[in-house]
C-alpha cells in the first residue's frame, strides 16, 4: 500500500513539473512571436486555463504560419513584384495625380499623410479617373451587379467571404452559367468559414457552376504545413470585377439577407461601391493574388489588366488599401488612423462591431476632446453576442470624451464606413475590430471627393433618425453582471 501510494505521489509530482515546463515552453514561444500585448496575454490565458483544448485551439487559430514561413515571405515579394510590373503606369503619375486631387478636396498636411502613408505602407497608389457610385442597400446592389454581369465579355472574376444559397444566388448562378457559355471566363473564390454551411450542405451549388466551366474554389494558404491552420486568417473581402473595368466592393455578401434582412432581422442596412475607371485594376489586383496563393494560377498579365478609358477633364480620385494578415505595417489600420486624425470638424464612423485596438481608441478619445464631433453608429441589433457585448466596455471612456454614440435599431447595421469633415470618406470590407484590423484580408476604398462624402454624410444622417443615442446615462443603467459578462469577453477581444 505505501508503495503504491509513493508511485502515486510520483506520479503526481511528474504531472505537476510537466505541466508547468509545458506552461514556461508555451509561454515563452508566444512571447517570442511578439505580437500584440493584448494579444500574447490573451492567448497565455487561454493556455492557462485550457491548456489541452488550448493548445489544439492555437494550432488551428493562433499560430501565425503566415509570418514564420519563409516561402510565404518570399511569395509575398513575387506577389509584390507582379502587381508593380501591371500598375506601373499608374505609379509613375503619382506625383501628378496628387496635385490634381486639388480640384476635389482641401488638401491638407492631414490629407497628404494618410495618401504618402497609404502609398509606403502597401503601395497603395492613388488614382484619379474613376467613376463612384454608392450602393445603399441589397436591392440597389444585386440589381446593378445583376445588370453588370449580364453584359460581361471576358472575364468576371469574384470573391466572397459568405456565398448562400437561396433564391437571389440561384438567380446569379444561372446568369454566370449562361455567361460561361458564351466563352466568359468566370473565377470564385470563397472563405470556407464564412461559407462552411454552404460547402457542407449544398454542394450541388458550386457542382453545377464547375460543371459549366465556372472555377470555384475554396481560400486556403497553400504555404501552410496544415492548410487547416490558414481558417484564422478570413478572406474578408467581398470583390467583383468585370471586364477589367467595373469593380464592386463594400460590406454585401452573397445572399439574399442582404436585401430583406432574412428570416433573422427586419432589414439590413449596408453599403457597397460600384467602380469604374483606374481604380479598377488596382482593386482587381488583390483579387489575382488571393488567387495566385489559392490556386498557384498566376493572372498577372495584360490579358486581365487593362486601364479603363475615363473622362480625362473630371474624375473622382480614389485609393484602394488593401490589408493581409500578414502585411508588414497594417495598412488599413494605419489608413483609418491618419483619417480619424484628420479630422477637424467632425468624423461620422459606422461598424456593425467595435473593438478597437489602443491606438484607434486613443486616437477617438483625443480628438473628441480636443473639441472634433465625433459619432459612432453601431448596430442596435446584433447577430453575435460576445463583440456585442465586448463593445459596451469601451464606450464610458468615450462618452466622457465627448464621443456620441448611436444603435441602429431599425434591422441589422452592417455597413463600413467613415467621413471626414465633408473631404474625404471610406468605404470598405474593414469592421472597426481587432480581426479586421490583424487578422483578416480586407480592402477599402478611401475617396477624396467633397460630393461623395457628402453624399455619404447625408446618408448618415439619415440613418440617425433610425438609431437610439446611447449616452452615459445608460452606460451607468447598466448592471454590474452585465458589465462583469462584457469585461470578461473583452479579454478575448483580440482573438474575436
């Protein structure tokens, strides 16, 4: 008996010193990725408290394969070098353009930065033929695109984190066979998290695309040792480009919800952009590396890159910033922070989910306080409870700033964008959290037009009288439990 209990103790004992060398080794090889502090503490927590579940939750969704592969960096500069080698008319012009920009905006030291930084952040070049147009809601959306498709002759090429199927997206199935068999080229990507239920229980969708000659596939890394691993990492951009002349982005997935709100919401309130012009094969170009790293295809080519012919006397002047998981210096949110900045008189921001990382926060704060209007639209009606409620921890250090913030309340608020001081203005993919901001592959379209931001603002407004202004009352009418719950899962924020 006391041998066994002395195995026992042994035992015991072995366990206890594994567990904590396992411990130290976990804590140390995060510590050495250097990410984000918030970041590296809430995976160490997770590790602590679910140090089996966790290790597997990591594998899958925290180690940053991305980064620490070598071959990856090395197809980032080939990715890099392509994309230099098609725009290159455009990069010569840079100088130019930038004093053309005068005839639509103020240009301002502020303005100037958020266009040099854009530019040495991720070679976001600035383009000043195009032709913009803002797309309010799903109807207007699917019927322009819709009408797009149908008259498409080379090429369409699209790319989707969510793709239903249901009664809007049979519809443009069958307009998409019909084009292939006509001899258009027709290329889909889709996220397989954002389209898991899709991929798992009608596959007979993308079956009869293929069937017709339709290229679908899945967004994997093919870099990763597990391609399993590359889930973290969402392909969050909803891109359409036809023809190399007509490009679409913005918040509005595949789906009919986005027209009515589906069988969850009353409406659903987003907005999205329709494209033409030079801004075009700018866009088109994160596409074609999102494609080169799926499918090792490359599209780098004249056949797919061809400058649309713009009015040269009057154009809007547009940028497109497009952010990776891996890009070096963050582009969008880098973008997002010179552009709050900015700001003077007022900055209108709308993010269906808001959690922002330290910067963006403090930049929020000092401008409010340092007298700009600062307001916040959120939705009032969420479909995910934890960044739902993460979101509210932020919000008393705000108000005390001076910020106002406003719930949606009239269906689900989905769009993405911001106005500056009736200059500037951004519309994108990009949600005002952590994910977007690190973890996902994003793009947005930054103008520099007085008529479409104000055009933007308008809509803004509008939407206020749909909202319910939260103020500090509220905050302090919130229960202690409520706050516990909502500090609790801001912890895991930067894992949202």
């Amino acid at each position: 008996m006391h041998a066994l209990l002395s195995t026992v103790e042994s035992i015991s004992v072995f366990a206890v010193f594994a567990i904590y060398i396992y411990l130290a080794v976990v804590v140390i090889f995060i510590i050495m990725e250097n990410r984000d502090i918030s970041s590296t503490l809430a995976w160490i927590l997770v590790f602590i408290l679910f140090p089996i579940i966790g290790f597997f939750v990591y594998i899958f969704f925290g180690r940053n394969w991305k980064v620490v592969n070598p071959r990856k960096k090395d197809k980032i500069k080939e990715l890099q070098y392509k994309r230099n080698l098609i725009v290159q008319q455009i990069k010569k012009k840079q100088r130019n353009y930038i004093s053309i920009i005068r005839d639509n905006i103020i240009v301002t030291n502020d303005v100037r930065r958020i266009l040099h930084v854009s530019q040495k952040n991720s070679d976001s070049l600035l383009t000043v033929y195009n032709s913009v147009k803002i797309l309010q809601n799903g109807a207007k959306k699917f019927e322009s695109l819709e009408r797009d498709l149908k008259n498409a002759k080379k090429f369409i090429h699209m790319e989707y984190f969510i793709w239903r199927d249901d009664e809007l997206t049979r519809r443009i199935k069958d307009i998409l066979i019909e084009k292939a068999t006509e001899g258009v080229e027709i290329r889909i990507i889709y996220d397989p998290v954002g389209s898991f239920w899709m991929t798992l229980f009608h596959r007979g969708y993308f079956r009869q695309m293929r069937r017709a000659g339709i290229t679908v596939i899945p967004f994997f890394n093919t870099l990763s040792p597990l391609r399993i691993t590359t889930v973290n990492y969402l392909l969050h951009r909803k891109i359409v480009i036809i023809d190399g002349n007509i490009g679409y982005t913005g918040g509005m997935n595949m789906g009919k919800e986005y027209i009515n709100g589906g069988k969850s919401y009353k409406s659903w309130r987003d907005t999205h952009v329709r494209l033409e012009g030079e801004s075009v094969l700018l866009l088109h170009a994160s596409f074609v590396a999102n494609w080169e790293e799926a499918r090792k295809e490359s599209l780098f080519s004249e056949k797919y890159f061809t400058i649309c012919t713009m009015n040269k006397n009057k154009g809007v002047p547009v940028q497109i910033i497009s952010s990776e998981p891996d890009s070096y210096w963050q582009p969008i949110k880098q973008s997002l922070f010179l552009t709050i900045l900015a700001a003077k008189k007022y900055v209108y921001i709308q993010s269906p989910y808001f959690i922002p990382d330290t910067n963006l926060f403090e930049a929020l704060k000092v401008i409010a306080l340092s007298g700009t209007q600062v307001h916040i639209m959120l939705t009032g009606v969420p479909d995910k409870k934890i960044p739902y409620w993460a979101a509210f921890t932020y919000f008393e250090e705000l108000l005390l700033a001076g910020v106002k913030i406003y719930h949606y309340n009239a269906g689900f608020m989905h769009a993405k964008t911001i106005c500056v001081d009736g200059q500037i203005c951004s519309i994108g993919t990009t949600n005002m959290d952590i994910r977007s901001l690190h973890l996902s592959h994003e793009n947005n379209v930054m103008i520099y037009d007085k008529d479409i931001t104000k055009q933007l603002e308008k809509d803004y407004k509008n939407d206020l009288l749909l909202c319910k202004e939260f103020t500090i009352k509220d905050y302090r009418a919130v229960s202690t439990l409520a706050k516990f719950r909502n500090s609790l899962v801001r912890l895991l924020s930067p894992l949202l």
